[in-house]
C-alpha cells in the first residue's frame, strides 16, 4: 500500500542545532530508496507502508547510535485506495489554483 507520511523529528537533549540529526535522517531516507521533500518543520516521504516505517525506525536507531537518548517523532499519515501517493502531484493540485 503507497502512503505518504509528514514527519516531524525531534532528537531531545542534544543543544538547538539539530542539522547533523537531520541530515542522518535524509541520509536513511534516501538510503531506502524513499521520495522526500524537506521543509522547515519536518519532511513528506512517499514509498509503500513497509519501507516507510522500516526507514523511521532504522533513523531513530541512527540517532540513538550519534549519542542522543530520546527522540521524539510525530506523523500523519495519509493513504488511498483510489489512486497512487505522490508528494508532487498534491503540491502541483494546490499551486494550479493559485
């Protein structure tokens, strides 16, 4: 099942620069073969389900290795059965009305 999934990730206890973390994370993104778009406050992924959260887990996992000891993630998670997932084609929907 394709999803598209906005995520926030916030590592706790490591200072307010936060680059180096975020970056480990569009690395295992990237790594797994995963769509993303990075934003200020987080980053969109498209892949299937599965990958997806096999590519959030294996981040944390990251995280915890770089010595930061709590890792605070939010989502929202967005699926369809009707047609497939893809991060360009909302943007694209949107910016047409604009």
């Amino acid at each position: 099942m394709g999803v598209t999934v906005d995520l926030c990730v916030v590592p706790i206890g490591v200072g307010v620069h936060l680059a180096p973390y975020i970056a480990a994370y569009e690395k295992v993104l990237t790594q797994a073969g995963l769509k993303i778009q990075l934003h200020p406050n987080g980053r969109a992924v498209e892949g299937e389900w599965e990958p997806v959260f096999v590519a959030i887990k294996a981040y944390h996992q990251a995280v915890h290795a770089m010595g930061c000891a709590r890792v605070y993630t939010t989502e929202n998670i967005n699926t369809r059965t009707y047609k497939d997932q893809i991060l360009d084609n909302k943007v694209a929907c949107v910016q047409a009305l604009l």
